[in-house]
C-alpha cells in the first residue's frame, strides 16, 4: 500500500489511500439488519419528504414552527443519506474500503448533521416553551424572521465546529493500522489508528460530546421545566391537558434521540464498558431509527401538517379514481 506524505511543522505527515470499515465481524445474520435498515432508509425519505413538499406548498403552513419541522426533516434525509446506502455498500455488498478524503467526507457530514439533528429537538423545545409560557406573545416573540434567525445560527454553528474538528484529523499521521472499528467512518475509531499525538483530536471529540448532547439536553430540560411550572399554574384541568398533550410527541423524540446515543457515548467512549461489538450496532441503530420515526411521530401528528397531508391524499386518491373512469 502507497502512503501520501505530506510536511508539517517540518515533520512527516503520512495519508494512507484509505481505511477499511470492519464493524459487524461477529454477527452472523447482520445481512438481515442491513436489508432492515435498507427499509428504514425508503421509509426516511419518503415520510420526510412528504413533509417538506407539504410544508412548503402550502401558505398557510408558512409558520416558525413548521419551518423548525422541515429544517428537521431535511437533517433526518441528509443524516441517513449519509449513513445507510455506505453501511449497505460496505457489510451487505463486502466493499469496506473507503479512500482517505472520502473518509473526512463522510466524518464531516455525520458529525455535522449528527449535531444539526441535536439542536433541531432543542428547536422545537423553544417553539413549545414560547407557545406555552407566553401564548400572549407568542406571535411577537417566535416570528417567522426569529425562527429563520435561530436554525440559520444553529447551521453556521453546526458546521463550523465541525469543519474545524474533521480539519485538524489531516494533521494526524497513519503509518499502522488502517482497520476502522465501526459502522462508518468514525471519530475517535479514526483518531485512535494514528502513530503521533492525537491528544488535540481527543479534547475536540470530548468538547463535541458536551457540544452535542450536554448543551442541547440542558436547554430542552430547563425548557420542559419552565412548561411544567406554567402549566401547573393554570387554573383549568382542561387547559392543563391540552398544553401538555402537545408536548408529548416532542418528549418522544427527545427519548429515542438522546438516551440511546448519551447512553453508549458515556459508557463507551470514556468508560469503556460496553463490548465493541454492542457498541457498534446500538450507536448504528440509535444514529439511523430517530430520522425514520421523527415524520411518524412529530411532524404528520402535527395538526396542522396532519389535514394537510390528508387532504393531498385524498386529492391524489380522487384524481387516479377519475382517471380510472375516463376511458
């Protein structure tokens, strides 16, 4: 195998071509997960984008909320798009080698949508906690421009950090290993195959970890917090009922989201209790599941989206009827 050599701060810099992807040795009917997960993807792709054509061809639906559930539902196309046709290629089809700049590619968009993902649920946290505790001003405080402003915030911020991290993975030299431990081109599975220092690397992947989880998680829970104490104020059973109802879904989302990757990010990333193989197959379950159920869930439950959604159906349904009958 050929090595790239570049000089950096007049040291060697060694790029292999590439790195071979070698999560999943140990399962033995894995084939059948992957042919799930091809389901998961159609299922990702069509809900999703039933949502945003719905959304954005209809006026009314032109709302700060509703453009906080497509910028989630284009997140949840870009994340699996990502993720699930290279687990296929790679596991299903036996095609495991991936070329190095293909490789930060790959780290960059997951860890980039991983994150925008992450900040959409905290988005939707503040549509709720606006729309609960100060319904008088809800319309004057989460403006179409606001809500514009904030993703637009969450995007630059998004990418950024993570341009900077997949950036610095050049200054790493491979002269080993080239064997990834993952589902995908991974972090910290990456960094680990280096020959020098990648204590820089390390630090980021802790700071994307508090970035990523802890910021988001902390403001969603100081928001649910905030709804709890208002809704327990108010006088009616009834109105009790119906703000938190509308809650509910969010929560969900919130849950498959959260706990399943705090979970496996905590216990083996720093803790390394969890078997590598485990953790391998429940991180590609937690990162491909919540887009596929996000639409399902959230966005189609969505009253608003919900008619809407029904009566294109029902359009559709009556206009091939009539074809049918024309000739």
């Amino acid at each position: 195998m050929s090595y790239l050599r570049t000089v950096l701060n007049d040291s060697v810099i060694i790029h292999p071509p590439g790195f071979y992807i070698i999560g999943f040795e140990t399962f033995p009917f894995i084939s059948v997960y992957f042919i799930f997960l091809a389901f998961v993807y159609v299922v990702t792709l069509l809900f999703n984008s039933l949502v945003i054509y719905v959304i954005t061809f209809n006026h009314c639906l032109h709302t700060p909320k509703c453009l906080a559930i497509v910028n989630l539902a284009v997140i949840d196309i870009i994340l699996n798009s990502c993720l699930i046709p290279s687990m296929i290629k790679v596991f299903l089809f036996k095609d495991n080698f991936i070329p190095f700049n293909l490789c930060l590619v790959q780290m960059f968009v997951y860890y980039a949508f991983g994150t925008l993902e992450s900040y959409a649920l905290a988005i939707l946290a503040y549509d709720r906690l606006i729309a609960i505790c100060f319904p008088l001003r809800h319309n004057s405080i989460n403006t179409l421009r606001s809500m514009s402003c904030i993703v637009g915030l969450s995007w630059c911020f998004g990418l950024g950090i993570i341009t900077f991290s997949t950036s610095i993975m050049t200054r790493l030299s491979f002269c080993n290993s080239v064997r990834v431990f993952s589902y995908f081109c991974d972090y910290a599975p990456v960094f680990r195959l280096a020959c020098n220092d990648y204590t820089l690397q390390w630090a980021v992947a802790s700071l994307l970890t508090f970035l990523l989880l802890a910021v988001p998680v902390t403001f969603i829970v100081v928001s649910y917090v905030s709804i709890l104490v208002t809704v327990f104020r108010m006088k009616s059973l009834d109105s009790r009922v119906k703000a938190l109802a509308t809650c509910v879904e969010h929560i969900i989302l919130v849950a498959v989201y959260y706990i399943p990757i705090m979970t496996i990010f905590t216990i083996g990333f720093y803790l390394r209790l969890i078997d590598p193989d485990q953790r391998v197959l429940s991180l590609s379950v937690a990162s491909c599941i919540p887009p596929c159920l996000n639409p399902i869930v959230y966005s189609l439950k969505t009253k608003e989206i919900k008619i809407r959604t029904l009566a294109l159906v029902r359009k559709n349904t009556i206009s091939t009827d009539q074809s049918k009958i024309k000739p």
